[in-house]
C-alpha cells in the first residue's frame, strides 16, 4: 500500500501552485482517480502530489490506534493528518489557500482507479 495526495484549488489559482509544488521538486500531474476527483468542489483544479512513485514520505505516520488502522485499511486516511504535512509543503499550500486535500492508501498499480470508501471527504486547509 502506498498514500498518495490529491490537492484541489481554484483554477485560476492553479498555475501559481503547481510551480510552487514544481519548486519543491514534487511530482505534479494533473491525472487524478475519478472516485477521488468526485470528492473535491465543482471548479477546483486537481493535483495528484507526489515524491517518486507515491506520497508516503509527504505525511508523516504516527503510531496507529486500532482505530486509525482500521480506517487506513479501508483506504481512509488513517493517522495521516493535515497538520502533519511537512514544514515546506504546508507553507507551500498555505499561501494558495484555500485548498482542499485527500489523502488515501492504495495500491500503486490501482491509483488511478480504485474506489474511495464511503464518507470518504476532502480536507479543506
């Protein structure tokens, strides 16, 4: 399993924040699971937000509860927190916000097509 991060912002925003992400030598692309896409306000501009291959590294883990490994099984974004997202990605994001986030755990060969769970929802930062 590998967490992979998707931000939403205004699309006349967009320009200005994936050069910021570019900056911080981030993957950016623009091909974001649908399942995913349909989490996120009409008018946004979808990033999928990466570090080689995945998005494990962005998010700090915590230790799991029962609980949050329970979530982070069923693909929710278990002990992977906004707040926790790195001092430079935070920043980062914070001068373009409002953004929304979602973080989610999947298979990488199945990213771009697996299903969220139900209640699944974007974070607004």
């Amino acid at each position: 399993m590998c967490s992979f991060l998707t931000v939403g912002v205004d699309e006349k925003r967009s320009t200005p924040l994936e050069s910021a992400l570019i900056a911080l030598a981030l993957g950016v692309s623009r091909d974001v699971n649908p399942h995913v896409a349909r989490l996120f306000p009409k008018g946004q501009m979808l990033f999928r937000v990466t570090r080689g291959e995945c998005s494990c590294d962005l998010v700090p883990l915590k230790a799991d509860t029962a609980r949050e490994e329970k979530r982070r099984r069923r693909g929710l974004s278990g002990s992977r927190r906004p707040h926790q997202i790195s001092e430079s990605l935070f920043a980062t994001l914070h001068s373009h916000a409002p953004v929304s986030l979602f973080f989610h755990e999947v298979e990488p060969a199945d990213e771009l097509t697996a299903e969220v769970p139900t209640g699944a929802q974007a974070t607004l930062l």
